[in-house]
C-alpha cells in the first residue's frame, strides 16, 4: 500500500460523498475503485496527488528522479512554463 493511499482515499471520500444518497452502493463502490485506481497509476494524475499531499506524504523519488516542489514554484501554472500560450 502507498504512503498515499490514506490520502487518496479521504479525497475520493470527500469527493463522493454528495453522491452516497443518490447512488447505488454498488455504483458508489465501483467509482471509488476507478478514481483509486486512476489517482494511484495514472502518471499525470499521481504526479498531482504527489504535488498537493500533506508535506508529511511527500519524498523525493530516488527511481524516477522526482522531487517533491513546495511553495510559490509549486502553485504556478505548468502549462505557463512550457510556453504553450497559455501565460
């Protein structure tokens, strides 16, 4: 189990829970076990869940070569340091 998962799971618990009296259980199950799953392997979207976890949760990834960006550096736009156009 990932260091993150208790994270990712209190997300996924926030996320949903407008939905629990309007969703079967059965329904409620299978999105959380899809988001879990999306958020925990998924590389764009674990890179986030990464990104925005408690500071306790996140360390510099020795395979990958990531480290964990905090402060001003990690709340820019991405999308504006690729000069894509959009800032």
């Amino acid at each position: 189990m990932s260091a993150l998962k208790p994270h990712i799971d209190s997300l996924i618990d926030e996320d949903l829970a407008p939905y629990e009296d309007v969703l079967w259980p059965s329904a409620i199950a299978e999105l959380r076990a899809m988001l879990s799953d999306s958020l925990e392997t998924h590389p764009e979207l674990s890179k986030m869940v990464r990104e925005h976890a408690p500071n306790q949760l996140t360390r510099p990834n020795a395979e990958s070569g990531e480290v964990a960006v905090h402060g001003a550096e990690a709340e820019a736009d991405p999308l504006a340091k690729k000069g894509n156009g959009h800032g």
